[in-house]
C-alpha cells in the first residue's frame, strides 16, 4: 500500500448565531474574527470625479410625456370625426 499526499483536515464548521449570541454575552471574541487595522489620514477629501446623477424630471424620457398626451388627444378627436362615417 502506498501512502500519498496526506489531504488538509476540512475547516471547522461555522459556529451557530446561538454559539456566538453566548460568545460575545460571556465577554469573548467569537473565533474567526478578523481585526483591521482602519485609521483615519488625516488627508482632505478629495473632490467628486463623477457628474452628479440626473434627477428624473431633468431625464430626456420625461419630455415624452406631452407628446404622448398629444397623440391620444389626436387619436380621439380622430376616432370621434369617424364615428358618423362608420354608422356608430
């Protein structure tokens, strides 16, 4: 019998949110948890590269509103000079 590669044990299961809820109650850090290091610069902001975002009533999609309220008023005042000429 050869013996190969022995494989890595599998990673130990994830604790329970109950496991961790007694952890952190009992004033210890649940395992896993990862520290970094985050501290403020001290720099000046930096200004926005990006355009501000387009409201919705500045978008261009907006202005098809009045054309599509025309377009149903059209076809209406159409469909009403019809109406004789199709014996309704």
């Amino acid at each position: 019998m050869e013996s190969g590669p022995v494989p890595p044990p599998p990673p130990p299961a994830a604790p329970s949110f109950a496991e961790v809820l007694r952890l952190i109650q009992n004033g210890q850090e649940p395992p896993g948890l990862r520290h970094p290091r985050a501290s403020p610069t001290g720099d000046s902001p930096t200004a926005s590269r990006l355009p501000p975002p387009t409201k919705p009533w500045e978008n261009r999609t907006a202005s098809a509103g009045p054309r599509i309220c025309f377009m149903l008023f059209y076809d209406l005042f159409i469909f009403a000079q019809l109406q004789p000429a199709l014996g309704a």
